[in-house]
C-alpha cells in the first residue's frame, strides 16, 4: 500500500551539529561527554543545567512531522534522550531513528544472545532484545519505543579514542518485513513434491516497505545515558523466559489433513479414548504446550466435529491454545470468515496461520491484511480477538529441518526480527517460524540434547511449523506418508489403533527433562509473543542510592519475569524489600511484573549493601 508520501526520517531529520558538551555524573567526578547527535539541538542551556532541546520548525525539511528531541538532566548526573515524531498529514513511514555517538574506549554491548560483546564487529539489536551500549564514560540504556538500535565501535587513531556510534529506530522496514503474494492464484500448480523447486518458485511477494502514518498520530522513544565507571561489573539484563528459563521452544501445528485419532495420539501417546487426559506419552501427555490450529468447518476433523472439538477443549484445559488455520481448506469470502470467526469465538483464538496463502486469498499474506475487496479481513481479525498472524514462510526455507533459534536467523549486524506489527494495522502481530516437517526419526534427531543446550545458550527461540496430527486416511503418496507423526499400534493393542512414533515420542520426553530442570519454556505461541511485545515496555532505571527500579511502562503482564544479573559469591537480591527468587549464584533472580508495576531491585553482599549504580558510588 503506498501513501501520497514516503518519509525516510533517519535521513531527513540528518541534520548533525557539532558535538554537543553533556556532563555525566556528579561532581567531583563529572565528565564532559562530547555526545554526536543527528538532529541540531538548541544548546544554549548553560553547562547542562537545563534541557537541552531541538524542535523542527513548521515549514522545515520534514514538513510530514514535527521532531521533538530532548536531553533532559536526571540525578545523579544521567541525562534522558527522548524523541518525539508527531505527524501532521498522511504519510508512508519507512524508517525513523536518532543517532547518537561519543568517544570512549572499550565500546561493547549486549548482543541478541543476551551476552556482553565488544563491539569491534557492528551489533544490531531488535525487539526482544535489550538496548544496553557502553563506551568509555557513558552508559546506554534503551526504554519504551525503541524498536532496535544499530550499534558500531569507532576505530580509535592515534591519541584520538575509540567510542561509540548508536542509531535508535523508532521504527524500520526491516524490522518488520511483512509480505504478501503478488498474485492470488486459481488454483496450485501441479508441484514435484514436496521439496521440489516448484515451492520455491511460488515465493515472490511484495514487500510492504511502508507503515501509514495519519494526522495526529505520535511516535516516540526514550533511552538514558548514564555515568559509568570502568572497571563495572556489567547491567542488569531483561531476558525473555520466564522463571529463570534460558529458551522457548514453541510447536505451531497446522490443520492439514488433522484426523482425530491422530491428533489424539499426538495430545496423548495413544488414539485410545482411553488415554484422554493420561500422562507419560505425547505432548500433553508429557506437559508440554501446543499452538494447535482448526479448520472452523468442513466435517471431520474440524472444530464442528465433536470428536476433535473435544480434543480441542483438553487442549485448552492443559494450557495450550487452540488458534485457527483459516476458516475452512478452501478460499473464505468476508462472510464466511465472520461466520467462522463466531463459530470459532467460545475457544478464544488469538493466532491465525494462513493455509495456503497462494490460492486463499483471505490469508493475511495474500489479500487479507488488506480491507479491500472480499477477501480483505483483516478488521474482522481483530474483531473476532485474534492478535496474531503468521509471517507465511520461515526462516531456514523449506528444506532445512533443525532447532533454528528465530533470534540467530541472521548474523549479529543483521536485523532477525521474531515478532512486528502489521505495517497496515498494528493491532494485529507477524510471527516467524522455522519449518519442521519431516520423518518423525529427523525431528527427533533434531531435538537433540546438543541442539536444546545450544538454543539455551543463545537465550534463544525455537518455533516450529508443523504437521503432527495429519492422519493416514488422508494422507496419500509415499513422502507425505512418510512424515506422518503417528503410526499403527502394534499387537496386542487393537485394531485400528493409532501411537505417536516412538522415536518422536522419546524427543518429546528430551523437551520435557529440559523443561523440569528449568533450563527450558515449553510455551504457546500466543504466551510467548505476548511476552516478547510486553519486553519492549520494560524500563530499567538505576538510582544513584544504589538500588534499580524495574518498571513496565505496558499494558501485558509479565509473570516470573527474569532479570540476568551479575554474578557474585555471597550476593543477595532483593525485590521490594524482600528476598528475590531465582539462581543469584548464576546470575538470574524472577519475580512478577504485572502491567503498571514498578519494582525496587537492591543488592548486598556480605550483608552490606552493593550498589548498582553505573557510576560506582551510592
């Protein structure tokens, strides 16, 4: 969709002065930061006592949006970055972002593995990934609205120092990479199975570079430049996962071919009725979750089957979730897709996967994230609760079949975006996979204790795309058959009974140790990008009287909410005055974060309080 205007702010707004004096910390160990800024900014505030502040004029070079940035002074010597975009007429954002940049050795940050990083090679963070920069004298610490920082080291020369050069987007087209199909097709064209060229050749879409802006709309960002003293013993670090957890592993399984007996296998070793609600075999069965999508109508199979609408209900009873895979199997109008919307409404869907977007034009990646025509749905979407939709590809292709970990898709100076609005509507959330579709023998050889251990290292992601519950009665040809999840139960069991493949069975109980030893999130999708937007809202403040304030500034909750933490014999966390939860010896402690709420974090160490001031005095 493109609008009257498309506005590339990081360039527009590239209006840099000469380096503007700002003093860090108190006296007597003030600093003067010789701090790069990529807007003019009115430095007529004598020796930092006030803000310092650059407004873009009515009629200057973004006559689209009034710029607003403001360096205000905080205690302690910290001073506040805050950017405001206020938009005046209609306008196609692609890219907005504020530079900042100072001279100091020993420029490094925390990269997306959530690890310390010199920053000899560029870094690129993104959401779900902290905004924590340091160079020299100064600490950077991002907050609410920024969506990624680009992050190089400056080559020191001589007697001129090194340091650190940060650009912070508000917003990037290549932090949101939504496509859609550039033609809706009739009907799919005869394909030399499934890994043949023919799925590769379908892969041309159109990318949506633009994000509207209207009259009135705001955008904006804050970050903190605080003093800091070097030797330090390092920041405090939002991970991801809950309660101490290292990596998410989240299964998207789609509807294809879903047969009831099967499905139950899968939820519970056996398609026996009578391991309906068992333990010990099959993902349920073992207490992991599953994003499992219906088809709303069409017979068996569905969600008007009540076969597998009962298996639909013990998913949601076990905490999974129940999303849809479009309303039916075949191309849906805007009528069908309302109806299928309040058929669907008493199992509360909130993630929708487009089935094969290349003919069913009301996929989000085809005509539906659009509102044109019959098949543009996405206002029903939102109307009928869902907040998800999946980006409809993933990111190793077709052909790869591992524990891809969604954070590490592209090298640490790349964008690896895991979850972005839909540039049209931003109500409405893109998710990236990782395709897992394969004999059940390679899956369960990919799910590893070597590849859990390497994804928990990275603080990693894995969400896989699936097919587990495709039965034998409507599976045909030999490849297809030969991926299925389940297979006949041996003697003595009865006839006609249906397991889960042992080998993918034994995979599941791998997940699960990981699990119980709480080194792994087994989450549904909906949980955990709920949990990576909800990140973007939390604001670490350090206090010059030593202690933090973990504030979320958003509207989601965050339960068992985990901070990484430095390590250190004999050190003590508290959390609003009372002992924190957690692994203080391996440097993580959790507690809840509900929207709104503000935590006090202290520390002590041998009894004596420690503090977490940047500046390395209380």
């Amino acid at each position: 969709m493109l609008l009257p205007t498309l506005v590339d702010l990081a360039l527009a707004l590239s209006l840099a002065a000469a380096p503007t004096p700002v003093p860090l910390g108190d006296p007597p160990g003030r600093v003067a930061l010789l701090l790069d800024v990529a807007l003019q900014l009115d430095t007529a505030a004598a020796q930092g006592a006030l803000p310092l502040t650059w407004r873009s004029e009515p009629d200057g070079a973004t006559p689209e949006a009034e710029a607003l940035v403001r360096l205000s002074p905080q205690a302690g010597g910290a001073w506040r970055v805050e950017v405001e975009l206020r938009w005046r007429r209609e306008a196609g954002l692609r890219r907005a972002g504020l530079r900042l940049g100072w001279p100091g050795e020993g420029a490094g940050a925390i990269g997306r593995d959530l690890a310390a990083a010199s920053l000899a090679r560029p870094l690129r963070t993104g959401r779900g990934t902290p905004l924590l920069a340091w160079a020299g004298p100064a600490l950077l610490v991002g907050g609410p609205g920024v969506v990624a920082a680009s992050l190089t080291g400056r080559p020191g020369l001589g007697q001129r120092p090194g340091g650190l050069d940060a650009t912070l987007w508000l917003d990037e087209a290549a932090e949101r990479p939504f496509a859609t199909y550039q033609a809706c097709l009739e009907q799919l064209p005869h394909l030399d199975g499934l890994s043949g060229h023919g799925w590769a050749d379908l892969e041309k879409k159109h990318e949506w570079l633009e994000a509207p802006r209207r009259p009135g709309e705001v955008d904006r960002l804050s970050a903190t430049l605080y003093p800091r003293q070097a030797p330090w013993a390092g920041p405090l670090v939002p991970a991801r996962w809950p309660r101490g957890a290292r990596a998410a592993v989240v299964l998207t399984d789609h509807a294809d071919r879903t047969e009831a007996p099967a499905l139950r296998a899968v939820l519970f070793g056996t398609s026996d009725r009578r391991a309906l609600g068992g333990v010990g075999a099959g993902v349920l069965g073992r207490g992991l979750a599953l994003t499992r999508t219906f088809f709303v109508t069409g017979g068996a199979g569905t969600l008007e089957d009540p076969e597998t609408a009962e298996l639909a209900r013990w998913l949601i009873a076990r905490g999974s979730e129940v999303g849809l895979h479009s309303v039916t199997d075949g191309r849906d109008d805007r009528v069908a897709v309302l109806a299928g919307l309040l058929a669907a409404a008493p199992y509360r869907p909130a993630v929708w996967i487009d089935h094969e977007p290349y003919v069913n034009c009301e996929a989000l990646s085809a005509q539906g994230a659009g509102l044109d025509g019959p098949y543009g749905v996405r206002d029903l979407l939102v109307a009928g609760g869902i907040r998800w939709g999946w980006a409809a590809g993933d990111v190793a292709g077709f052909r790869t079949v591992e524990v891809a970990d969604l954070f590490a898709a592209a090298p640490p100076d790349r964008p690896s975006p895991v979850v972005y609005p839909l540039p049209a509507d931003p109500r409405l959330w893109i998710f990236e996979t990782s395709f897992f579709y394969a004999p059940p023998a390679a899956l369960a050889a990919a799910l590893s204790d070597e590849a859990l251990d390497r994804l928990e290292r990275g603080e990693g992601l894995f969400a896989g795309h699936t097919y587990l519950a495709a039965g034998p009665g409507l599976t045909h040809g030999a490849e297809a058959t030969g991926r299925l999840a389940v297979r006949p139960a041996p003697p003595p069991a009865e006839a006609g009974l249906l397991e889960i493949d042992p080998d993918l069975d034994a995979a599941l109980a791998r997940l699960a140790r990981h699990v119980e030893r709480g080194t792994l999130a087994s989450l549904t999708w909906s949980d955990a990008g709920d949990r990576l937007r909800a990140l973007g809202d939390v604001e670490i403040t350090y206090r010059p009287d030593g202690s933090a304030a973990v504030a979320n500034r958003g509207p989601l909750d965050l339960p068992g909410f985990t901070l990484l933490v430095p390590a250190e014999p004999g050190r003590v966390w508290w959390v609003d005055g009372r002992p924190a939860a957690g692994l203080a010896a391996g440097g993580r402690i959790w507690f809840d974060l509900p929207a709104g709420a503000v935590r006090q974090v202290r520390a002590t160490s041998r009894l004596e309080p420690a503090t977490l001031w940047p500046g390395g005095h209380g």
